[in-house]
C-alpha cells in the first residue's frame, strides 16, 4: 500500500516525502476528529467489573 502511494505521488523524493508527512498528519487529524470520537461509545472501557466493597 505504501508503495502504491509512493509512486502515484508527483515531484521528486522531497516533495513526495513533504506529501506522504502531510497525508500521514492528515490521516490522524481525521481519525482524532472524527473516527475515536464517533467509536467510543462501542468500545467497553467504561463497562468496569471490579466493585469497591
């Protein structure tokens, strides 16, 4: 997959490099914004087992 995108990227290794770190800051962005938010409601880390007793 990283390949792929190395080579349909345009311009010379730098720019190509300055592309993939922003596609990468990119990815996160969205997945920090919009996917763990929209996720945590289904994952069970507030479903707590222990009592305190």
């Amino acid at each position: 997959m990283y390949g792929w995108i190395w080579r349909h990227l345009p311009g010379n290794v730098w720019v190509k490099a300055l592309m993939s770190v922003v596609l990468a800051l990119a990815v996160v962005y969205v997945l920090f914004q919009y996917v763990f938010p929209w996720a945590e409601p289904l994952l069970p880390f507030n479903d707590v087992t222990v009592d305190n007793q």
